[in-house]
C-alpha cells in the first residue's frame, strides 16, 4: 500500500491531490478519520498531510462541514505536477527510450 522511499504523509498527501485532479475545485473531500481508516494509518499522519495542502491554498475548511478543494487549486496542481514530469519523471523517461532504440512511431502505436 505505502512505499519505504518516502514519508507516508506525503503519500497520502498524493492520494488528495489525486482525488482533487479528479472531483475538482470546491469538492468534498474525504474527513481526516475516514481517510486514516481507509489508509490504515494514524489520524494525526493524515492531518499533517491536510496542513500541509492548507498551507500551500490548495484545500480549505469549513467548520463544522468539512474540508474542501480550494478555488483554482486543480489548475495550481495541474500547473506543479507537469513541472515536476517535466523536470523530474521525463529526463529519465526520455534517456530509457533512447536506450532501448524507440521512436515516436513506436510508442504511439500501443497507445
């Protein structure tokens, strides 16, 4: 479920900003309990992960209702997200690719 190569709130902090990719701004999201229940994981884990998404806009609470996808938190992650692949994921895709000889044409074709 959880992976050793980094902390468990930020993997869970992954799975919220998932959800809000999915659901969208101003979309309910899961409680703190019911998220650590379904994880499986300490309460306080998922709240740091929920502070953490309150510190940088991108989730708001209202009292007594709930936690929310903040207004134009979907294109705020969709704007770092493809930053990160560029920077991060795509460097080493694009070096397997050359290694391994393929082409354009080769991988639009199983697409």
């Amino acid at each position: 479920m959880f992976s050793d190569d980094r902390p468990i709130y930020r993997q869970i902090r992954d799975r919220i900003i998932e959800r809000i990719l999915t659901v969208g701004d101003g979309a309910m999201l899961p409680s703190v309990r019911a998220l650590a229940a379904d994880a499986g994981v300490n309460p306080l884990t998922v709240a740091k992960a929920y502070q953490d998404l309150q510190s940088a806009d991108l989730v708001r609470a209202k009292k007594g209702v709930g936690l929310f996808a903040a207004d134009g938190a979907v294109k705020r992650l969709l704007n770092s997200e493809r930053e990160a692949f560029l920077s991060e994921e795509w460097p080493r895709v694009k070096a397997r690719i050359n290694r391994l000889g393929l082409d354009v044409a080769d991988l639009l074709a199983d697409a």
